[in-house]
C-alpha cells in the first residue's frame, strides 16, 4: 500500500470530489430530462385536418415540414398519409392544386 503524503492526499481527494460531482450531475441530468421527455408522451395529442393549395415549388417534403406534428417520428410516413388521402400514386404535385393534410398539435384549436 502507498503511502501519500499530504498534498498527494490533497490531489487526490480533490479528483475524487470532482469524479463525484461530475457522476451526481449526470445522474441529475438523466433523471430529470427522461422525467420531461416521459410527461411530453403522456400529452394529449389533438388531430385536424385542412385544405392546403400547392405554391409553385412546393414538394411533399416541404409540405411535411410545414404540417407535420408530434405524432409522426418519420416524414416518410407522413408524406406515404398525404398521399394516401389524396389518392396520389406517385410524388407530383401541381400549383394550384389542393391537398387535404391531417396535421397534430398539443393544442385545441
């Protein structure tokens, strides 16, 4: 066993103080965001659905962006539900015309 003398012992306990307070951050840190991310789970998530007019540039991709909510994860799957309601087969879309999009929020509008 070494022997320490004591501004040894003082380095030392100082990296033991700080690994610990470093671990109880993290430990804080993860308890209290997955607290957070849990209760954002558990909101109530309201679904709505409107009439929205292609603009010249507009693609699925940028529609999704605009209208897609928390209960999509994926964009794919978002834009394969725009198509679907809209009976389109394929990822053309024209000016002018108009999509019907289910969109999410938290809120009740």
């Amino acid at each position: 066993m070494k022997v320490y003398n004591k501004s040894e012992r003082i380095v030392r306990n100082r990296k033991i103080m700080l690994l610990a307070a470093i671990i109880a951050s993290l430990l804080f840190g993860f308890i209290f965001f997955s607290n957070r991310a849990a209760a954002e789970t558990n909101r109530q998530v309201y679904t709505y659905y409107t009439s929205y007019e292609i603009q010249p540039g507009d693609t699925l991709w940028s529609i999704a962006d605009q209208f897609m909510g928390p209960d999509y994860t994926d964009k794919q799957d978002f834009i394969s539900n725009i198509k679907s309601m809209n009976h389109l087969l394929d990822d053309d879309i024209t000016a002018g015309n108009y999509l019907v999009i289910e969109y999410s929020s938290y809120d009740i509008l």
